[in-house]
C-alpha cells in the first residue's frame, strides 16, 4: 500500500446524536491538517429507519457524500457498499471503518497508513483504542494481532480485491473477527497501529439487551461458519435464554485445514488470548 496515494473513511450512522456527529467531524478535521495524513474523502451511511434526522445530517454532511439508506443493513454490509464505491476508484489505496462514537487522535490517519505501508501484503491495519483497550494481544515488534476490531480499521485494496469485504450474515457483531481470519488464512498480514490512537469511551455505556443478544447471535453464526457446534450452541442457548427470538442457524461447516491455526474459540468473546 502507498502511503502517498488517497484513502476513503466510511461512516455508518444509526440513530446516532448530533453532536456524536460533529464531535467526529471535528477530530477528522484535525486529522486531515496534520503532517503524514494522505488525502482522503469520508463517505457516510445512514441506517437510521427514520429521516427524521436526515436533513440536519445532510447540512453536516453534504451530498453526495451523504447516503440515507432508509433501512438498517447492518454494520458490515453497509460498509461493503461504500468499499465496493471507493475502490472503484483506483486513486483509493485504502478504505477505513470509523465508529461514528469515535473522536481520532489528530495523527491517527497518518500513523495507520504509515503502518499499513511497512509491510508487504498488509491486510488489515485497526487503531489503537483508548482509553478502553482491548486485552487481545499483538506483537511488540511485528504489530500482528489475531484479529483487528473494526471500531477505526483500515482495509488495503489488495485486500478487498482478494478476500472480499464483511461476510454480511453477521448483522452486527463478529464480522471483523470473520475478516480477520479470512485475511490472514489468504496469507495477509492483520496489525495493530500502535501510535494509531481513536478515544473511545465505553465504561459509561448502558447495558443494552439488543447488544447482547446481537453478540451472542454473531457467535453462534461464527461458531457455525467455523466447526465449533459447542461453541454455536452455547452462544444459542444464552441467546435464546435473553429472550432472542429464534433463527434457523446454517450447518455447521467441517473446519478448512488453512484456518486450523488461526480460528480461537478457547478464549470466548475475546477470541484471542489476552495480554492481561
């Protein structure tokens, strides 16, 4: 990947507060004015079922880089139509997810690119969170992680061309897990930016029902999609004990030798082993 050549940012909006909104815009501005930061054009997607917000959006966001869906795809499929929209274009080295709750360091671009263009074959790049880190483990040195949250992720158009975009059965929830393991079973390398750095702050976030039962939900699916019927049916039974309405899960499919070493359900939602 060039660190000269542009980047797209795709955000997926959903019922989200104005001022979330122009927090965000905001710190990517600030992005766009620091040293090392390619150009890039950030596209949004609104999930929201309602247009209710439409209009102050759109004078956030101008067309055509605003795009009411009018329904919820989804996390991952929302962002496939903006990858496949972007890459089109072949000025576009990189595309990345941002989480709309998320405020990036003014560096945080620069140094996501910056990692992405140290090795070969790089895959998948994610920022690093803060204050709220995720335990998984990644290499002092090399930077490789098992598998990159999609919360700040950038996606290599190598990547994209080869592996594709989010499995979009995973409504919410797992798809980065998923692209992960694909990506490194295609032979990409998936890291961690260190000095990459997005705020964002969990701790005061309500527990909501929805969100579990979409975690669970996801797990079950992943644990199908990658051979672990024990792993699928006790995400199941903890979905369907919080009251998820239930679903037809697919087969579960016979692990392929090429993911052996790389799919890890032994360390449950985490689906690494942690650092701490």
């Amino acid at each position: 990947m060039s660190s000269r050549a542009g980047i797209a940012l795709g955000v997926v909006l959903y019922r989200n507060p104005l001022e979330e909104v122009r927090r965000l815009i905001a710190s990517l501005e600030l992005c766009r004015s620091a040293p090392g930061t390619p150009p890039f054009q950030v596209c949004w997607w609104d999930n929201s079922p309602e247009d209710s917000l439409r209009e102050p959006l759109a004078r956030l966001v101008p067309a055509p880089d605003y795009h009411f869906a009018g329904s919820n795809l989804g996390f991952g499929a929302a962002h496939n139509r903006m990858m496949a929209r972007v890459f089109a274009s072949p000025g576009v080295s990189g595309y990345v997810c941002v989480n709309p709750d998320g405020v990036l360091h003014p560096d945080c671009l620069a140094r996501l690119v910056e990692e992405a263009s140290r090795v070969p074959r790089t895959g998948l790049v994610e920022a690093r969170l803060f204050p709220d880190e995720h335990p998984k483990r990644y290499h002092p040195v090399t930077h490789e992680t098992p598998w990159c949250s999609g919360c700040v992720l950038l996606v290599t158009r190598e990547l994209w061309r080869t592996v594709g975009g989010f499995d979009e059965h995973f409504f919410m929830y797992c798809e980065d897990v998923d692209l992960s393991w694909r990506a490194r079973a295609a032979g990409f390398s998936v890291r961690l930016a260190p000095q990459a750095l997005v705020h964002h702050y969990t701790v005061t976030r309500e527990t909501s029902r929805t969100r579990e039962l979409s975690v669970r939900r996801s797990a079950a699916l992943l644990g199908a999609k990658y051979g672990n019927e024990r792993f699928m049916r006790a995400r199941l039974q903890e979905y369907l004990a919080l009251g998820g309405a239930p679903f037809t899960l697919p087969p579960v499919t016979r692990l392929e030798r090429r993911f052996a070493r790389i799919v890890d359900f032994a360390h449950l939602f985490d689906f690494a082993e942690v650092r701490w």
